[in-house]
C-alpha cells in the first residue's frame, strides 16, 4: 500500500483549494442572486402595520388626516424595520466604499480575497436594498388601502339611507327653506303684534346665534383647520383621499421600477462572481508558464540493435 | 387615569341625556299644536277670551316651530312621527304657514284641512 502513497504538492493543492474556493464563491452568488427577487424577506412578512378606517379619521379637520396616518405608521413595527433597513444600507455603502478604496490599492492574493469580500458585500447590499423595497411596497399597499377604505366610507356616509329616508331628508330640506323665507316676516309680525311680542327664546336664541356665528368664525380661520389645497384650489375630503391614494399610487409605480434596478444590480454581481471566478482559476493554472509537455522521444535504438 | 375615565364617561353620559331630552321638541310642538286647535273649536269660549287664547298660543307655537326646524336631532330620523310632520308644513308649522300666507291661524287651519267658506256653503246635509 505504501507504494501506491502520493506525496502531495504543496503548489498543487494551494491551486486546487483557490479554484474550488472561487467556483464556489460564484456558484453560491449565483444561486443566491438568481432567487433574489423570489425570497421573502424576515422583516417584509414579520413588520406589522394595521391601521383601522375609523371615523375619527374621517372627521379630521384640513390635512390632519394624512398625519395622523403617518404618526400611526411610525409607531409601528413596519417603521422601525424600515428604518432599521435603511440605517443598514447606508452603513453597506459605506463599507463597499471602502473595501473598493482597499482593492484599489492591494495586489495579488489580497486582492482577490478583497474582490472575494466586495461581491459579499454588494450581495448584501442588494438584498438590504430589497428588503427595504419590500418595506416601502407594504407600506404604500396599506396606505392605498386605509385611504380607499376611507373614501369608501365616506362614499356610503353620502348615499347612506332608505328611499323613505332620503325622501325626508328632502322634506326637512324644503321645510328648511321655506322656514328661512318666511322667517323675518314672521318676526315683522310678532314685533308689530303688542299681545305677541319678542318671546325670551327668540331674544336668548338671536344672542346665542351671534355668538355661534363668531366662534364659527374663527373656527373656520384657524390655520390648523385649513383645508387642503392643490395649486391653491381647495379640495373637498374625497378629493383629497383620491390625491393621496394617486400619491401611494405612484410609491408602488416607483418601487417596481426601482426592482428592475435591482435586478440588473444582482445580475451584475452574479456576471463579477462569475468574472472572478474565471480569472482565479486562469490564474492558478499559470498559464503563462512553460508547457509541461516532455518532447517525444522514439526509442529507435530498441528497434535496430536486435 | 381612571379619573379621566370617569371624568370622560360622565361627560359623554350628560350629553347623552341632554340630546335624549331635545329629541322632545316636536311632541311639545304636537301638544300645542293640539290645544290649540282645541282653542279654536272649542264652543265653550267666547270671541275675546278665544282671540286672547289664541294668541298666547300663537306665541308659543312659533317658539316651538323653531325649535323643531332648528333641532339637527330630527335631521333624517326616519320615523312615523318625524315622517308625518314634514309631510305637510301647512299642518305642522301652523304659525309660520299662516303668516306666510298672511292668513289667521284658524283660517289657516281650516283650509288646510279643506274647510273653505265656498266648501260649507256647498256642502248639504244628509243621511250617511
């Protein structure tokens, strides 16, 4: 058995091992990077945000609405991931920055262990910067769906009612309108008439009403009550909540684009993996160097001594 | 907390009971409306005391006919009541119908339930 014992060549193995480490660097960034978009991510399934339709919401003066969404949405678990995603990519940037600067000015091995270490990196990157995609897509598809629940809500509010009911509501209106026509001359009446006169209700109503009229006033002139305005025009609420789900509308529009970005980032990374992997292996096989091959010798003299 | 609890429930409690006692304003309306109408054909009362009667009533029926066209408690509550006394303004707001159309309240009254002169001249007598 000891007969058949190879001793190993040191250089031998050192070039195995580079090679084997480099097809497995590209083929691990490959594998990864092709199911990129597919994987879902821990904080785009576990982030949490559920906001309710609720009245109050609705009856929020001007642009408090959006807000009270927004404060709403930073109390949640989907905000923190958010931002904690964010935080992260940027320090990613930083990094890959600097790793970059650090291949620039390494050679030979180190260079490659670098270049090794970027693609890492940029893999990473890629896929905090997915995960935040994910993040803003979630976030984007609940507000659409809080703000079209509300207009719903708001829609039915306006034709909620029976027939029967919306047939007294006209009654009421009408009733309203006559009453308001027919009010000073009523109070003409009663100011003429000595037995009649000015009821106390009448007097207390009129001060009452003054000082309605002014605390309405000032109501309506409160800054914090303003409605919201598109290029100085106000908007009713429902106009309001159609701009805000157009707006959420084009988040989501953005964020697939932004995917396809992404995509060809990922590519990119997988095609460098790829690249690196072939120059290590090109590399380790030396090619530069003098061919092994031993020339060919005929063992003529076998032939003619006999 | 539990302070602001209580304080908050018993204030969304008073409010309750102040709407529960507005929502009466037009069986009030209804109840003068009746007695006066009762002014009106009461055979008992001679022509002063009715005039008099009549405009206290008057008065207070105008009070009240404000009160119910004011109250935003009435605003689309579908009921018989609330149905029946916005089907006819003429009946219901009696005072203010009247001095629209400047007509006394029982003149008023008595045409809007189809009494005209012209229709008991016409009228004759006879076995039902």
């Amino acid at each position: 058995m000891n007969n058949l014992y190879i001793d190993p060549d040191p250089e031998q193995t050192k070039r195995i091992h580079d090679r084997l480490k480099s097809i497995f660097i590209a083929i691990f960034l490959g594998a990864v990077l092709a199911c990129l978009i597919s994987i879902p991510f821990a904080y785009a399934t576990t982030a949490v945000w559920a906001p309710t339709a609720s009245e109050r919401l609705i009856k929020l003066p001007g642009q408090h609405l959006e807000k009270a969404v927004e404060s709403d949405f930073r109390k949640s678990e989907l905000a923190t991931a958010l931002e904690e995603t964010e935080a992260n990519s940027q320090l990613k940037q930083s990094t890959l920055g600097d790793l970059q600067k650090a291949i620039e000015q390494a050679d030979g091995e180190t260079r490659v262990e670098l270049q090794h270490q970027f693609l890492l990196e940029k893999k990473n990157y890629v896929e905090m910067l997915k995960e935040n995609q994910d993040l803003r897509r979630k976030r984007a598809r609940i507000k659409l769906r809080l703000y079209e629940r509300l207009l719903g809500k708001l829609s039915r509010k306006k034709q909620a009612g029976s027939p029967q009911q919306k047939h007294l509501v006209s009654l009421q209106e009408n009733a309203q309108a006559r009453f308001q026509s027919s009010l000073s001359k009523v109070d003409m009446k009663l100011m003429q008439s000595v037995a009649m006169g000015t009821s106390r209700y009448s007097q207390e109503y009129a001060r009452n009403m003054s000082a309605i009229e002014s605390l309405v006033a000032a109501v309506n002139a409160h800054p914090s009550n303003q409605a919201p305005a598109l290029n100085g025009i106000a908007l009713s609420q429902s106009d309001y909540l159609r701009s805000l789900i157009s707006r959420n509308e084009a988040e989501l529009a953005l964020v697939d684009q932004e995917r396809i970005i992404l995509a060809h980032m990922a590519k990119l990374i997988s095609l460098d993996a790829l690249a690196l992997s072939e120059e290590t292996q090109l590399a380790s096989q030396d090619l530069d160097a003098p061919s092994d091959d031993v020339p060919r010798s005929y063992v003529v003299e076998y032939f003619i001594n006999q | 907390m539990k302070l602001l609890f209580f304080i908050s429930l018993s204030a969304t409690l008073s409010l309750f009971v102040l709407a529960s006692a507005e929502a009466g304003s037009l069986e009030n309306l209804e109840r003068e409306r009746a007695i006066l109408i009762d002014t009106m054909l009461s055979g008992d009362l001679g022509i002063k005391e009715r005039q008099a009667r009549l405009e206290t009533t008057g008065t207070r029926l105008i009070d009240l006919e404000r009160m119910v066209l004011r109250d935003k408690s009435l605003a689309g509550k579908n009921t018989s009541l609330v149905q029946a006394a916005f089907q006819n303004y003429d009946l219901t707001f009696l005072a203010h119908a009247s001095i629209e159309q400047d007509r006394s309240l029982t003149d008023h009254w008595l045409n809007s339930v189809g009494l005209s002169t012209q229709t008991l001249f016409n009228a004759s007598m006879g076995r039902r």
